[in-house]
C-alpha cells in the first residue's frame, strides 16, 4: 500500500523583517523546501499526527517574501525562516483570508507588534554598539596597540643612537682626537633625524599616551635642539670644533641605555642589569653632558658677535643693538637651572624604584 499524502500541523510566528514556521514532523527525511511565485512549497518524508508518511503543504503569502527559505532539521520538528521583502507587520500570515485548518500561531515565538518593535529596536541598539565597539576597538586592543607603538618608537631612537654611538666610538680608536673635529659632518644627519623625532617624546607625555612628566621632557628636548640647531646648525666655525664629539657623545650614551629600557617596558620585561644602568647612569653623564654644552655655549659667543648673526637693533626711539650673545649668556644660566630640575627628577625616580628594597633590607 502506498504512503497517503497527509499535511502536517504548522505553527507561525513573525517579526519585521522575518516569519518563522514550525512543522511538526520528526524523523523527518529529504524534504523538498522551496518558495516559487511568493508560495511555499513543502514535501518530506516523517512522523507526524498520522505516523510515518509524505507530508505536504502548499500557503501563499501575504505580501512578497525572499524566494530563499532557510530551515533546520531537528529530532522532532522542522523550522523554516523567510525574509519579508519589506520590513512591515502582516495582519495575516496568507493571502487568502480564511486561515488553513492545519495552519495555527506559534505562541512559544507569539509576539504583538508592539512587542515585536521593542525587540526590534533593542536588536538595533544592540548591532549599533557593536559597531561602536569595533570602530573604537576594545580596552585591551587599545592598550596593546599603544605598547606595540611605544615600542617601535623607542626602537628607532635606540638604533639611530647605538648607531652614532658605535661610529664615534670606532673612529675615536682609528683616528684618535683627528675624529673630533668631522663629528659633526658625519653624526649631524642621524642627530637631526633623532632630535626631530624626540618631539614625539613630549607630545606623548602632554597628551597622556605616556606617564613621563611633561616639563622635564620639554627641557630635555628644547635644550638640545637648541644647541644641535641654533647652535652647531647655524654657524660653520663651531661644527668643526672638538666639542661637538662630546656633546653627541653623552647624548648617545645615555640614551643607549634609556631606550632600550623602556622598549622592555613596553613587553613587561625586567632584565635588572639594563634597569640599574637606566637608573645610575644618568649619574655621571647628566652633568658631564651639560658642561659640555655649556662650553659649546661658551665658545659659540665670540663667532655671534663676530658674525653678528641673530643680532637686532631695537626700533626707535630706543635704538639699542641687542647683540644676541646676551641672549646665550641668560641660556647659560636657564642650562643650569634646567640641570637641576631635570637631575631633581631623575634622583626621585631612583629613589622611588630602588628605595622600597632598601627598605625592606633593614
């Protein structure tokens, strides 16, 4: 005997913007699902209310649907979704006005329009922040982005650093005091590049990106500008005298030290024996580093005066010719005053890192 052709029962729900049927077949085996001229077309082999059969059913919709229905099989039903064409609430699920006998509300997925608009909304809401959250990234991803930058910041400063460091090195051993008078020649290029590059420095302290105290770093890094540029930059008779090796060499050589320390900030690593260097270092080289510009400074008066270069003549009626050694005779002053805020300030940084452990010794 042939298997009678029956129609199950099925249960409907909608949203906006979608309808889900509920077929109440299990064991269901190669169902033919399909949507032709805005009708469904269902056939599966199954258990349903008149044991194992063919099951079938055939609804024209309301209004115009997607002709793509989805659906997924489980152990005791078949559930069908289809888009709306148009997001809009239906009166009804069919376009014929009488409802099909087999046919019946899914009250488990039963909602009411206003229901169904407050869900929607909150989906909305909900897929909105989401974008929010990928646009802006999360905390964690922020702060590893900010890390990996650090980073690769203080990675170039590192190598342009160690680089100017090991060719003076090396040349001060081959030509021995004959290197002092070309280091500028030869270092000014990754001197320029490394000093313009500082500005980023202070950028990241003022705009918090960095813990560092902003006027420290500003001193640092107007005082010695002003001496790579205004000083050394602008006047041909200073870049060939032997102060300049001094001077570029304690910058390099405390920053040999410092870069590379907090590069292993940056990955939360501690390697005791650079951390003491960063911490000691500065020691000696930050007043040695000074007087070596103060000379600089120093040698520098006599060739502005001489030149003239940077001098003005106030307008009448005073008419005073400012010479602009004056100017260098207050930056001397402002040197050793910055000196003592910057040495100030890595002293309490010291004390701060190495003081607790001595502490706790006693």
């Amino acid at each position: 005997m042939e298997n009678q052709v029956l129609t199950p029962h099925v249960y409907w729900a909608q949203r906006h913007r979608e309808l889900y049927l509920r077929v109440e077949l299990s064991d269901v085996q190669n169902p033919a699902i399909s949507i032709a001229e805005n009708v469904l077309h269902f056939k599966a082999q199954g258990h349903g209310a008149k044991g194992d059969n063919v099951y079938e059913f055939h609804l024209e919709f309301l209004d115009l649907v997607k002709p793509e229905p989805v659906y997924k099989l489980t152990q005791r039903q078949v559930n069908i979704t289809v888009q709306k064409k148009v997001s809009q609430w239906w009166e009804r699920l069919t376009k014929q006005e009488k409802r099909p006998l087999f046919l019946a509300p899914d009250f488990d997925r039963w909602l009411d329009e206003s229901d169904a608009e407050m869900e929607l909304r909150a989906k909305e809401e909900e897929r909105l922040n989401k974008l929010r959250m990928e646009s802006q990234g999360s905390p964690e991803t922020l702060i590893n982005l900010k890390k990996g930058y650090l980073f690769m910041y203080n990675l170039v400063q590192f190598l342009g650093f160690s680089w100017m460091f090991v060719n003076m090195t090396v040349r001060f051993f081959i030509l021995g005091k004959e290197s002092f008078y070309d280091t500028f020649h030869t270092i000014a290029d990754m001197m320029y590049f490394c000093q313009m590059l500082a500005v980023v420095e202070s950028i990241n302290a003022a705009i918090g990106v960095t813990k560092s105290p902003v006027i420290p770093s500003v001193i640092q890094l107007f005082g010695r500008n002003f001496i790579l540029f205004i000083i050394f930059g602008t006047m041909e008779e200073m870049q060939s005298a032997a102060v300049v090796f001094f001077v570029f060499y304690m910058w390099s050589t405390i920053e040999i030290f410092r870069y590379p320390y907090y590069m292993l900030c940056c990955i939360d690593m501690d390697w005791k024996v650079l951390t003491w260097l960063r911490y000691t270092v500065w020691i000696p080289l930050y007043p040695l580093g000074c007087l070596a510009e103060a000379v600089s400074v120093i040698q520098s008066i006599p060739v502005f005066n001489e030149t003239g270069r940077f001098s003005f003549t106030l307008p009448y009626p005073m008419e005073i010719h400012v010479r602009f050694s004056f100017f260098l005779q207050v930056y001397l002053i402002m040197l050793f005053l910055g000196l003592y805020i910057n040495f100030r300030h890595l002293y309490k940084q010291r004390r701060r890192h190495y003081g607790q452990k001595k502490k706790k010794i006693h």
